[in-house]
C-alpha cells in the first residue's frame, strides 16, 4: 500500500471522482469525511495520512478552516500536505489557505488529469515508466472517453447517472413558414439562447455538451430519473422563458428527453438509443396528430370497406 489518503467533501460524486484519479497513481487506502459531525466524531486517525483533499466549503469556509486547523492537532495528519478543491475562487481563501500547509487550490469543475498531476508532485511519484511523445501530435479525451468516465465514476459507485437531450424539431409546419426562423442569424439566436440557459439551469457537477447538429446533451452524474425529471422542469422552464423574448415557443421548437443508467442502457450509446426513440416518439405523434380530423375520417371510410 502506498498510503492513505484523506478525502473531505460533502459530494460523493466528487469524492468518487478524486479516488478514480489514484487509479493511475498507486495503491491507496481512503478516509472518505461527507459532514463536519462525522469529522469531528473521528476519535483518532490510526494511520499517517501522505495527503488531505478537502472542499473548503464544508458547508462554509470557515468551517472549512476550522477542520484544517484541527487537523493539525492530530499527530498522524499535522505534517500532512493539502490539496483544496472547491468552488470559491476567493483571494482571501487562498491567502488564508497558505497558513495551513496547502500546496494547491483547485477549481471546481477541474479535469482530473490536472489534480493527478497535483498529486504526483506533492507526493513525488514517478511512473515507472514513461515514452516520451513530446514530439507526437497531442491527444486530447474524446467527448465519448470523456463521458466513458463518468459511468465508469458512477458504476464504481454504484449510483445512477442521466443524460438530457434537447434537440430541435419542427413539428408544426405553421411555424416553418415563419420568416424569422429561415434566418440563420436569427437561428443561431434562438441556439446561444437555449445554451446559455442550460448551463445555468446546471449544477456544477453537470456537463453541457453542444453538438454540431444542434443537440444540446447535460450529463447528470450521481442522478436518478426522479432527479432528471426535475432538471428537465427547470430547464424547460428557464429557456421558455428566454425564447419567449424572441416570440419562439420552446415546445414548437425542441424536444426535450432524458434517460438513466442504468435502467435504460449499460453505456453512452445505450442511453442515447432510448432517449433517440422517445423523441422519433415524439415526431411520429404530431405527425399522426397533425394530419387533420377530415384526412383521418376518409381514411376510416376507405379502410372501412376492406373490413369483414
């Protein structure tokens, strides 16, 4: 074992996240703290702790603080450095920081090739062997390894995770005939709009993807269907209300559906192939609905001849 690590974060998504970024680092036990009662009910750390990560936001910085000024009372973590992850990019934080043997402040949302390299450093751990690619053209994660990591995060964890797809439809001819929306500047208007209040109708920890053909996806880590359902309420909510300053019905415009690891599919493709049919669902629905009750009578009187 090459030691343990202290984990100090109210999210247990982004405690699971930190432990998948040892993966690559070593063999580490974890001291997982989710609340300040469970921290301050710790009688005793009974190993040297090699590395403290904490939210200093635990509800609050302050309280933050006070646990790391604790910690330095114990003797298995006094010397122990510290790495900060959180949300409050604060000056003062930072300053404040220093006084408490803190190596590194990280940012929250932050990729986890950044907090590994953080902790190799402070640790000074070396691979045991590198190739040298300097000279290579670089590689950077795929959206799809990217989003392979979040449900291996989730599968590890044994938690739920959902995918939002807002995609445009134009099931109402009506509104194709508009001459604003044939306006590509226009258009493009109606998209800015749509993302921007997507990403802040996202948590943090939530992932806004938006795809060439207009598709706009939210990963939602550590979330069931109950939970999609509700993002998908406050986000349909929040951009109606944008689009309805530039005249635009969202429901004439875009479908919005969600699916759930793993209920609905094992992997990416396997959750998109289910929210795909909700909405092929959908499109079929308003065609069959917007055929007119005339067409729909002669279509009965005709299959009605046919019938014994």
């Amino acid at each position: 074992m090459d030691g343990t690590i202290l984990i100090i974060d109210y999210s247990e998504y982004e405690r699971e996240k930190i432990k998948i970024t040892f993966d690559n680092i070593g063999e580490f036990e974890f001291i997982e703290i989710k609340n300040p009662n469970e921290f301050y009910n710790l009688k005793e750390i009974k190993y040297d702790i090699s590395l403290i990560i904490i939210d200093i936001e635990f509800p609050v910085a302050e309280e933050g603080f006070k646990i790391l000024s604790s910690l330095k009372t114990k003797p298995a973590a006094s010397n122990t450095p510290v790495i900060v992850v959180t949300k409050a990019d604060n000056k003062n934080y930072r300053k404040t920081a220093l006084d408490f043997n803190v190596r590194d402040y990280i940012i929250k949302p932050y990729r986890t090739q950044r907090l590994g390299n953080s902790i190799r450093s402070i640790l000074k751990i070396d691979q045991s062997f590198k190739y040298n690619i300097d000279s290579a053209n670089v590689i950077t994660l795929s959206v799809e390894d990217y989003i392979t990591k979040e449900f291996k995060i989730a599968s590890r964890a044994n938690k739920k995770l959902s995918i939002i797809l807002i995609t445009p439809i134009y099931a109402y001819k009506a509104m194709l005939e508009k001459e604003n929306l044939t306006d590509s500047k226009f258009m493009n208007n109606v998209y800015n709009s749509v993302i921007e209040e997507v990403k802040l109708s996202s948590r943090y920890t939530d992932t806004v993807i938006f795809n060439e053909n207009k598709d706009v996806l939210v990963i939602l880590p550590f979330t069931d269907a109950s939970g999609a359902s509700k993002v998908v309420e406050k986000i349909k909510t929040n951009v109606s209300k944008a689009l309805n300053k530039l005249n635009v019905d969202f429901n004439e415009l875009f479908y919005i559906a969600y699916s759930t690891f793993p209920d609905d599919g094992k992997n990416f493709q396997g959750l998109m192939k289910k929210v795909i049919k909700q909405v092929e669902d959908k499109i079929m629905l308003e065609k069959i609905t917007s055929i007119g009750e005339n067409a729909l009578d002669n279509a009965r009187s005709k299959y009605n001849k046919f019938k014994i």
